[in-house]
C-alpha cells in the first residue's frame, strides 16, 4: 500500500506527509517504544497513542515511513517538526488502536 491510502482510502487526517508514493509493507502496533525498537520491521506504519517527538526518532531509527495517532490524540509541534526532518508521516484518527490496526491489516492485504 502507498501512504497515501492511508487518507485517501481510510479518511486519516494528515499531519505531515514527505511523500505520497512511499510503499507501506507492514505495520506496528504499540505504546512501548522499546517495543517498537526490538520488533517493529522497516518500512511499516506505527500505530499508537505516543504523540511526542521520541515516538519520531524511534520511527526514524527502524525505518519506518509513518505514525498514525489514534484516539483523537495530536501530534505537538515539536513531534511535526521532527516528522518533517526525518520525512515521517503522521496521521491522526479517532479510531482506537484496535480498529486502526484493522483497518491498515485490510490495506495491507488487498
């Protein structure tokens, strides 16, 4: 899936997106990001509730393209200034983790 499915297809609100035609091949869902650190694969998406810029620098040591906040939770200035520096998308959604996680497995597997 391309990044951009993520807002076009599930409605996700953008906060920062580098690249629309980045490829997605796996995603991660976790709070803990020494999680994250120890098992999440490289060009996934990240599923969480962690809105601050540390969750960035974990996404940017993996590899990873993209963080999607769930529950309505929004990214601080400084975690979208870090996303637009190391070129990580950030959506944010009202959904909880659980459906986001779904809704991105169905992406993933179409």
């Amino acid at each position: 899936m391309k990044l951009q499915d993520i807002e076009k297809k599930l409605g996700y609100t953008v906060v920062t997106l580098p690249d629309v035609d980045v490829e997605i091949t796996d995603a991660y869902t976790s709070d803990l990001l020494s999680d994250v650190m120890g098992n999440a694969p490289e060009d996934s998406v990240l599923i969480t509730i962690q809105g601050h810029k540390n969750s960035i620098a974990v996404a940017s040591l993996i590899g990873m393209q993209a963080i999607i906040l769930c529950n309505k939770r929004s990214a601080p200035e400084d975690m979208v200034d870090a996303a637009i520096s190391e070129s990580i998308a950030i959506f944010t959604t009202s959904d909880s983790q659980f459906i986001a996680s779904c809704k991105i497995g169905t992406l993933l597997n179409s």
